[in-house]
C-alpha cells in the first residue's frame, strides 16, 4: 500500500516536472513567474528523486540525483553572478564530482560484467556529469575556470538554460525508461539526450540572437 502511494506521488511529479519544464522554454524569462515557477520545479525534482531512490534501483537513483544537480546548479547559477560562493554550494559541487566518479566505477563493473546497456548508460551520463563538476570545482571553488567566458555578462544566462534544459532531459529519460517507450533500454535513456542535446544548441543559438544583438 504504501509503496502504490509513493508510485502515485512519484508519477504525479514527474508529469508536474514535464509540464513546468515546457512552460518554463515557452514562457518569458527573467521575473517573479518564472522565478516561482523554477521554485517549484526544484522542489519537485528533490520529491521525485527521494521517491525515486526508494521505487528503483541503482540506475534510476544516480540518473535522479544527476537531474537533480542540474536543476539546482541551474537555480544556483544566478546567485553566484554576484554573490560569494558559500560552503553549502561547495559541498553540491564536490558530492556531485564523488557521485560522478562513482558512476564511471559502476560502469566499468557493469562491462566486466557484461551488461553493456546499462554500462553504456553509466558512462554517458557519467562522463557528462564529471565533466561539468570538474568545471565547476574549478571555476567556483578554485577561481580558475577551464573554458573562457563565450557570452560576456550573459554567460550566466546560457549556463542556467543549458543546466535546466539537463534536469529536463534527465526527466524524460527517466519517463521513457520506465514505460520503455523504444523498447530498448539504452535508447530509452540516449535518444531523449540526443534530441535534448540538439534543442539546447538551436535554442542556445536563438536566445543569442535576442540577448547579443
């Protein structure tokens, strides 16, 4: 009994993630809206990933806690612009990098083992979720960024789009893997990224015409 509830709950917050998340890339950035909005989305992704972590397993764990990065990096993003950083931020940007590592070691077990679908899925989304804690460390944490800034004052701008644009697609991979909408597991998690990543490039390029005239 007490497991269906959790199921329902879980169900219900990710259809409230999907659709604040497409209300979130149609609406108008920037004011009070949009700011309870993604309030509201962070909140959501922190009951989806606990109810997450207690439905499934391993793989539905970690990809829970990599969207969850995202979406609160995202939200993060826009303080640090012009505030100190402080030890709360810090301590997301490390555990993020262990959890990352962690990743890329259960993928390399899951080869030894010969479950190459699952693998395959740890060392995307783990390589990705390394990559960008490295770049954070770096940058927030020890003021040295590794990529120079491409958009000036924007860039904060284009990192909280891109981060919120992640937890989305980390939403819909979920989604698709559960219902095994492609019926293969490792074109359930890599299509929606594909596609996800493709989108936060043409949408990356469209606001760029409209922010740097």
């Amino acid at each position: 009994m007490e497991r269906e509830i959790i199921l329902q709950l879980h169900s219900i917050i990710g259809v409230i993630i999907f659709i604040i998340g497409i209300l979130q890339i149609l609406l108008k950035k920037g004011g009070a809206i949009h700011k309870i909005i993604g309030q509201v989305y962070l909140y959501s992704w922190l009951i989806l990933l606990i109810s997450g972590a207690y439905l499934g397993g391993a793989l539905i764990t970690t990809i829970g806690i990599f969207g969850f990065y995202f979406a609160l990096t995202g939200s993060r993003i826009g303080h640090l612009k012009t505030k100190a950083i402080t030890l709360f931020e810090k301590s997301i940007f490390s555990i993020g990098g262990l959890v990352a590592i962690s990743m890329l070691y259960y993928s390399i077990n899951l080869y030894l083992k010969g479950q190459n679908s699952f693998a395959t899925i740890f060392l995307v989304f783990g390589l990705i979720f390394l990559f960008t804690t490295i770049e954070d460390i770096a940058k927030y944490i020890f003021k040295k960024p590794i990529r120079k800034q491409k958009y000036g004052k924007s860039d904060w701008y284009f990192e909280h789009l891109k981060r919120m644009c992640i937890s989305f697609i980390a939403a819909v991979t979920a989604f698709t893997s559960i219902q095994n909408v492609f019926n293969n597991n490792t074109l359930n998690f890599l299509i929606p990224t594909i596609v996800g990543v493709i989108l936060i490039n043409l949408a990356t390029k469209s606001y760029k015409k409209k922010l740097l005239k």
